[in-house]
C-alpha cells in the first residue's frame, strides 16, 4: 500500500494502482474528482469513508458529493445522533454519572450487516455475524441510487427511539471499476478493523472481472490519500 499526496489524483499517477483508498478526503477539486471518476470507470476499485469529495479545495462545502454517481448515493445531510433525554433515565443513575456523559454518547450507532455480502466474511463472520454491534464516530446520511447500487451494511443512532436507519456500507458498479462507500468515519483505524479488511479486499478481485483470490495478501497494489485543502489569498489559491 502506498499513500497518495493530492496532486497524485490525476489520470496518469492513479494509472499505476489498482485500488484507491479516500479515508474521509473530504476536500478534491473539479480536477481531481474527474481523475477518480476516470480511474474507476476504466476498472479501478474504489474505498471511500464519510465526506470524501463534500468539500472543494479550500474546504467550502458542496450540496452533494463531486463523486455521488461513482459512490452510488447522495449526500442528505447528518443524522440523529442523539440519545434519550437526561429525565429519561434513573434518578439515581443521573446523580453519578460524570458531565461528559452526554457528550461522549454522541455519534453513536447501532451496525448491523448484511450476512449475504461480501462483509460477512473472516473476522466480521466471527465476531459480528448476524449481531447488531456498536459503532461510534462520526456518519453522514445518504441515499441510495442507480440499479448498481446496494446497501450491506446499516446504521441507526442508539438509543433514540424510533430512530431509523441509514446506508453505512455501499456497493456500485461505475464503467468498469466497484466501488465501496462507507457514510461514516473510517480513518483512525483504516488498515486494522476487521469490517476495513472486508471492504478494502473486495474491489481488488473484480478489477478485470477476474475471479476472488483466496487470501488477503493476493491484493494488487493500493493508493490511500489523506485530506488535504488549500488557503485563498486573495484571488490566487497559495
């Protein structure tokens, strides 16, 4: 795996790799989405978390994701993440508890997977199978679109009563290149949960339609690029 710096994310540069990992690239110019888009469409895999491609180069915020038709969802917004009010729970219970109670339960989701897809597989097999397991950290809410896309994974804030759930894990065809979208934040442990190594695997194998290799270490080469934004001075970016 080798990692990216952004003025790599063009047509030649990506040309080298087979998978491109975006772990939360939140900030990509017209330029660099149009090399991305091209890169998968000629049948490279994608990996992408959270709000890769939201934001342009100085970090403004888009209305949607400059990828959402390589993705297969677009962006709507950020989801209930609260949890029940404070009158809700013991009295008792509520004289103990510290001040950052509240503030450390949000962002927290209930995960559950779909146990026909590619995630349900090795340690997600394991340790996750058919239960529904905590995630916590940051998500977007999305939408599904396109006869390619499909959902394999879900999200829905904990502890919020009738809360509903939302895409956390995407699969999609774009030209020739999969795709797997992940709304929620990936970075702090990109190359060792066990729901990562499903959905980093996955793309490699089809590039090419070539059949899945039995073992992880058969993966052809990887690109990761962190997040990187440009200052405007003025009129001229610096």
């Amino acid at each position: 795996m080798a990692v990216v710096n952004d003025w790599n994310l063009n047509p030649t540069d990506l040309a080298r790799y087979k998978v491109l990992i975006l772990p939360n690239t939140a900030c990509l110019d017209e330029a660099q989405a149009a090399a991305v888009k091209q890169f998968v469409h000629n049948g490279g895999g994608l990996v992408a978390s959270l709000d890769a491609s939201l934001f342009d180069v100085f970090g403004n915020p888009r209305n949607n994701f400059a990828l959402a038709d390589v993705f297969g969802v677009d962006y709507r917004g950020l989801p209930e993440a609260t949890v029940a009010k404070k009158e809700d729970i013991d009295i008792n219970f509520a004289k103990s508890i510290g001040p950052d109670y509240w503030e450390k339960r949000q962002n927290v989701f209930d995960f559950k997977q779909d146990t026909g897809s590619l995630l349900n597989q090795g340690r997600m097999k394991t340790y996750v199978g058919e239960d529904v397991v905590t995630f916590k950290g940051p998500a977007v809410r999305v939408a599904v679109k396109g006869k390619d896309a499909k959902v394999i994974g879900t999200l829905q804030a904990k502890g919020v009563l009738g809360a509903a759930s939302f895409p956390g894990v995407v699969t999609n065809a774009y030209g020739k290149g999969r795709v797997v979208s992940l709304p929620a934040d990936s970075t702090p442990r990109i190359t060792s949960t066990p729901i990562l190594i499903s959905v980093c695997v996955w793309p490699t194998p089809f590039v090419g339609r070539r059949p899945r290799p039995s073992r992880s270490r058969s993966m052809r080469p990887c690109a990761c690029t962190p997040t990187w934004f440009a200052k405007r001075k003025t009129a001229d970016s610096v």
